[in-house]
C-alpha cells in the first residue's frame, strides 16, 4: 500500500466522504447537499446513483492510497437499502462512519453496528418538538429520538449530535450543551452555518461568539488534528471523552481549518470533489473503473485549492465571488 497522496500545499488526503443518494425524507432549510444545492425530490432510488459494486470498487482503489476513514452521508444515507451491504463491503482497514437524520435508526443500529459501523452523526437542531419541526419541515422529532437512543444501545457511542448554528438556532444552543453534559454516550458537534452555500446571508450569526462562550464554560479544551477544531468539554466529561464534548466545525473562511483538511468528497454520482465549497472542479470517474477511478482520485487531490476563503471571496457587494486564479478545472459537464 502506497502512502496517503498529498497536495500541492503539502495536505495528506486520508478521508474520504461518500454521498450515497440526495434523496432525503426531510427538507432542512438550510440544507445544501454536500454543497450541491438542496436538490430534494423524488423519494425512489434512480439510475444515477452509484451502485454497491461502485462505492466498495471506489474504496478498494482509495486503500490503496491510504485512505484509512470513510464517512458515508447523502442525502439520508439510510434510505439506501444497501447500505448495511456498503459497510459489510468496506475495507477492513478503514474506520466507517455516517451521517444520518436518524429516523431510521431504529430497528437497523444494531445490523449496522454488526457491519461494521463504528461511529454516527445524527442530526439534531432542537430539543423542543415545534423549533426541530420548524427548522426540519419535519414532524419526526420522537423518531429521531428514538433513532439516537437506539444508536447508543447498539454501542455506537459516542454519538454526535450534528446542529447547525444560525439564526433559528443559535437560541438552543445552551440547552443543547447541557443535553450532551447530562446524557452519557452523547457528544454535540456545532457546525457553522454556510451562507455562500445557501443563498441566506441574513441566516448567517457570528461563530466567533459560540467559542468564546464555550470557552468561559468548558473545564479544558482540546484540538484536533483534523481541521484544526477546538473540542470543548463541559459538566462531567470523562478522559473517554464519552460525554459532555461540545466541537465546533466553523470553515467559513478559517484558513487554519482549510489547512488541516484532509478529506475528498464523493457525489452520490460518481463525481469527486476536492472541497465541499467547489463544484467547478466535479470530476467524474467515468465507467468507475479501477484505473478511471485512481486517476481521477490523483486529479482531484492535485487540483485542491489552499482555503476557500482564498477561493472564494466575497465581493464589494457582499456576493460571493470566484477568484479567477483558480478556474479552470475541468466540469462535470466537461
């Protein structure tokens, strides 16, 4: 096995992320789809989306560049009846992990547990039923619930919590952190809100504020090595970390953040991207055969931008705006 490929800015690739469908049973309003656009539709699978065969192909060929984590999302990752095969299929050598709104948990954690899943994210904006249905568009607030618990009993602890923080939000915060404090086998991953992504900037609040509030409460903090995130841990948090951690994923034009990336995104297509914040530089892996899908992968690592915040500027206007400095990657319609 070769060593992890790295970018023209020194980043080692050891992560990659796998839309499995943009098919959702919710309509979050600040959804973006991986930073597709929100593309909710139709709830039956299509002909587009990558086939088991393709995804485990895909991670097969990746190992071999050391990828070492993959974390599987959508969409709802969970509206794929093959998902449990998906993980079966993975790579031993990878650790797995998904993103889901947790609706379906219920019933599927321990089969998913028993695949080989070894970590969750569900989301969870609210704690009161109205606000997560107002911010949601959504009545599922009990299944959700039920999905978290039955993540936990399956012994996919610690489960994070994913709540984005804007304007709807940001009043539920506190309750939120002590929710995780007082919960074993629970931890709460803020995630900044992305107003270049979703056309709201009004939506948007400052992310700085949450930190230093989290600062002045937390006992100690902690960074990761990915991304640069700080990890705040509040109330009773134990040395396992198993409770009472509060992480903030804020890249709004963080270079810090950008600069420890380590991660290369997979559309539900068959399309990669080097960054969540780029869809000029969507590359298709073709028949996904083995040899299209290593080259691609070697593209898309190689064509990475330093920090979105450079690539993306905002004008004079308060629009977001390209930096012609990095245009000129092939498009998915190329």
């Amino acid at each position: 096995m070769a060593g992890p490929l790295a970018d023209d800015f020194g980043r080692e690739v050891t992560g990659v992320r796998i839309s499995l469908t943009d098919r959702c049973n919710f309509d979050c309003v600040y959804c973006h789809n991986e930073g597709l656009g929100d593309t909710r539709g139709p709830m039956e699978p299509s002909e587009s989306e990558m086939s088991a065969d393709d995804v485990v192909r895909f991670l097969e060929v990746v190992e071999g560049y050391g990828v070492d984590a993959v974390k599987f999302t959508g969409g709802e990752p969970m509206l794929r009846q093959d998902l449990e095969e998906i993980i079966e299929r993975t790579p031993d050598s990878m650790e797995v992990s998904m993103t889901t709104n947790g609706t379906f948990l219920p019933g599927r954690a321990a089969d998913l547990k028993a695949a080989g899943l070894d970590r969750v994210n569900v989301s969870q904006d609210a704690l009161d039923p109205d606000d997560f249905a107002e911010v949601t568009k959504s009545g599922a607030y009990e299944k959700v619930l039920e999905g978290v618990k039955a993540a936990v009993d399956a012994g996919l602890d610690p489960v994070k919590l994913n709540m984005v923080v804007f304007t709807h939000t940001a009043g539920y915060v506190e309750e939120m952190v002590e929710h995780v404090a007082d919960n074993e086998g629970l931890q709460l991953q803020l995630i900044q809100y992305m107003p270049e992504l979703t056309g709201k900037p009004e939506w948007n609040v400052d992310i700085g504020r949450v930190h230093d509030w989290l600062a002045e409460k937390a006992d100690r903090v902690e960074h990761r090595e990915m991304h640069d995130r700080k990890r705040y841990f509040v109330g009773e948090a134990s040395d396992d970390e198993t409770g009472g951690m509060v992480e903030i994923v804020d890249p709004v034009e963080n270079e810090d953040f950008c600069a420890n990336c380590g991660r290369v995104r997979v559309t539900h297509e068959g399309y990669l991207k080097g960054c969540l914040n780029r869809n000029d530089d969507l590359r298709s892996m073709g028949e996904m055969t083995r040899e299209e899908i290593a080259e691609t992968f070697e593209a898309v690592v190689a064509n990475r931008v330093p920090y979105y915040g450079e690539y993306l500027v905002e004008g004079d206007d308060g629009e977001y705006e390209l930096n012609e400095k990095y245009l000129g990657a092939p498009s998915a319609a190329d």
